[in-house]
C-alpha cells in the first residue's frame, strides 16, 4: 500500500465513524427546548451562505485545524484533523462548510468533504446533491456518490432514481449507478437488469448494466457473458468476464481457462489464470499444462504453472516430478523446479534434495536445492541447517543456510546458537548467521 493511500484510508473510516456519531449526537440535541443554541444543528442556513465562493486561497480560519495541518505525520495528521474537523461539523456546519471549500486537495480534504455531505444528505438530500456538485472533483472525492446512493437505495429505491438527475455526468453519475444498481440487483435481479438495459445513454446504460451482470454472473456465468459481450466493452466486460470465470472454475475448469485469454495481460489475467489453473490442475493436469503454454510468456504462465503441479503433485507426484525434468532447459525449467522441490520437501526433505540433484542444468540444480533446503528446514531445521553448511558456495549460497538457520532459532534457539558456537564454519560465515 502506498504511503499516500494509507492516511486517506485511516481518515475515511475515522470520518464516516465519526461522522455518524456526531450526527446522532447532533439529532439529539436538536431535540432540546428552543431555548438550546439552535446554530450547531444541520438545519438549512440561508442560502447566499450555504452556496458562497471559496475564499481566496487554503486560509484556514480554524487554530485547532490550522495545526493539525501543520503537523508533518501523514496519519497523525489525519487523525488530529479528522476528529477536529467532525467536532466543529457537529458544532457548526456552516463554518464546517467554509473549511472544505478552503482546504487544499489531498487526504484531509476529502474525508472532511465526505464526512461534510454525509451529515447534510441525513436531513437535505437535495442540498447534499448539490454540494457534492460543487464541491467533489478528483477521483477519490467522487467516492462520495458511491455511499450517498448506495444508502439512498437502501432507503427508497424509487426516489434515489429521481435523484440521479441531480448527479453531474460522467465518473460522479456512474459512480452513483453503480451504487445504486447494485443495492437494487441484490434484492431484485431480473427488474434491475431490465432497467439498466432499458437506459438510453450507452455511457449510463454501461455501469448500470456491468453492476446488474455481477449478481447474474453468480448465478448464471453462461448469461452474464453472453449480455456483457453484447453490451459492455474494455474494463467493465473484462470484470464480468472474470466474475464468470470464478464461478465456472471449480466445476468447468476448461470451459474457464478459455475465458482467461479474453482478459488483458495484466494483474486480472494473472488473477483469473492462478484462479483456473488449481481446479484444472486437479481435474486433468496435462491438459492444464497445455493450457498454461498458451498464456503469455512470464509471470502469468508460470505462476499457472507452479498451481497446476501443486496439484498435480496431490494427484500423481512422480508424473509432476518427471514433467518438470522433461523441461527444456531455461527460466521456466529452474522456476518450476524451484516449485517443485519445494512441494517435495514438505514431504521427505533427503528425497527432495535427490530429485534436485538430478536435474539437467546447474541453474535449476541450484534453484531447487535452495528451495528445497528452505522448506525441508520449516520441519526439520537442525538437520536442514547441517546440510546446507556442509555444501560449497558455489553449490548452495550462503542465503540458504541463513535462511536454515533461522527457522532453527525459531524452533530451538539454544541448541541452534551450541551448534553455531562448535560449527567449522568461517568467522564471517558465523557473524552474519548471528546478527
């Protein structure tokens, strides 16, 4: 997780947290006599100060805000200034207002903007509306549609589609859509894919429909792609398209793995492939493997590979074992191999490192006794770590035996530092195990 996204992530769930509670606490004080300062309620403020420009320039006429900002820890800040700013909102939303439209893109902005519009969608939708019009731009702001539609549906279907009329098109409109077609095609599938179909404009009409295809898609692969292949293009065919998938690897692996080629190369095809490739692996592992050779060439195919011997392996070790030999000899032969000692080992640590010994090549020999050593070491790390101090470093790196050894300390700390103490090992080689 980047640096960036963690902070706005911890601010978002403190503002909506926050912000709920504020605003029963607000409820209840509205409940008071008229004799209670009715400033701090959300109530409709005249309307030359709800809309009023920004002021000129991220001035913030609020100390306590003014130094939470200052402060330079990402996630302190954010802390400091969400619950600052959640105070203020359930004291004054008209100062609170007057914060957002001052404050400068970036983390504290958006959760004080979503935390602001959530407070006034409980009491003015309208006005929450056309806030959120004004005031949410980037990306991460516009997730405000998303939860303002998503509890819009849940509360009155029929009205939250009246208000989509109030929602900017393009990212915000679609956003709400989304929301409010997915709540909608949780409780009535067949009515919400009919609507979504029926939209006029193809840029509403696509995330409506890719949201109602997602419930179909559990229940009728087959016919979430047939609809989404005739109605949705470029990312949102490729989610259906991996939606179907997932459900069709368990019982239809083949019929899976030919959807895999559908996707772009990238991480969902990396996804969707590991996804087929355990469950066709297990049902039929040499048409499987056949499979994996039509992937791209480089992570995608091997990672589908290394899934398909793991089961392979469950099924019919030797078979997998006298595939991965029959290799030619190359990247995939040493990661395969790799893969393999390592099943192998989790078995019988000696055997593993025989099988390794045998292989073709000096680069998956080396491959796959490191990885054999490692998890050999994870059931039996003395006599793991023993092994890999006997062999020469152009045999077996000193990473490996490092690695041996740590797992002993894990398992037996004094009996692995005696051994280290007595071991006829270099004085350098002894240093680094021990740091």
């Amino acid at each position: 997780m980047s640096s960036n996204k963690s902070p706005l992530r911890f601010w978002l769930l403190a503002a909506v947290v926050l912000a709920v509670v504020a605003f029963v606490l607000l409820l209840r004080r509205d409940r008071t006599p008229p004799a209670a300062a009715p400033s701090t309620a959300v109530a409709p403020t005249p309307a030359s100060h709800q809309f009023a420009k920004a002021p000129a320039g991220p001035t913030i006429n609020h100390p306590e805000l003014a130094r939470a900002l200052a402060l330079k820890d990402p996630r302190e800040r954010s802390r400091v200034f969400g619950t600052a700013f959640l105070a203020l909102l359930a004291r004054d939303l008209a100062a609170a207002l007057d914060i957002v439209r001052a404050l400068p893109p970036g983390n504290e902005r958006t959760g004080a903007l979503l935390a602001l519009i959530d407070a006034v969608s409980r009491t003015d939708p309208a006005r929450a509306l056309t806030l959120a019009a004004e005031l949410a731009s980037s990306r991460d702001e516009l997730v405000v549609y998303n939860t303002l539609f998503d509890r819009f549906a849940r509360e009155n279907l029929a009205a939250a589609r009246e208000r989509l009329a109030a929602v900017p098109a393009g990212p915000a409109r679609a956003n709400a859509l989304r929301a409010l077609t997915d709540v909608w095609a949780q409780a009535e599938p067949a009515a919400a894919l009919a609507w979504a179909e029926a939209l006029p404009d193809p840029a509403e009409r696509a995330p409506a429909l890719e949201s109602a295809l997602v419930p179909l898609a559990r229940q009728d692969p087959t016919r979430a792609l047939a609809l989404a292949r005739a109605a949705l293009t470029g990312a949102g065919l490729e989610r259906i398209v991996l939606a179907a998938l997932q459900q069709l690897a368990p019982a239809e692996p083949a019929a899976a793995a030919a959807l895999v080629s559908e996707l772009t190369p990238g991480e969902s095809q990396v996804l969707a492939a590991v996804t087929v490739a355990r469950p066709f692996g297990a049902r039929d592992p040499r048409a499987a493997v056949a499979w994996a050779d039509t992937l791209p060439a480089g992570k995608t195919r091997q990672l589908a590979l290394n899934n398909i011997l793991t089961e392979w392996d469950r099924r019919d070790a030797p078979a997998a074992a006298t595939f991965v030999t029959q290799l030619p000899a190359g990247a995939t032969l040493d990661a395969s191999a790799a893969h393999y000692a390592g099943l192998a080992a989790a078995r019988d640590g000696r055997a593993s490192l025989a099988w390794a010994e045998a292989l073709p090549t000096d680069s998956a020999r080396r491959a796959a006794l490191i990885s054999a050593t490692s998890a050999w070491a994870q059931r039996e790390p003395a006599a793991a770590t023993a092994w890999a101090a006997a062999q020469p470093a152009d045999r077996l790196p000193l990473t490996a035996l490092a690695g041996a050894y740590s797992y002993w300390i894990v398992q037996d700390a004094a009996a692995a530092r005696a051994w280290l103490a007595s071991a006829a090992l270099p004085a350098d080689t002894k240093a680094r195990l021990s740091r």
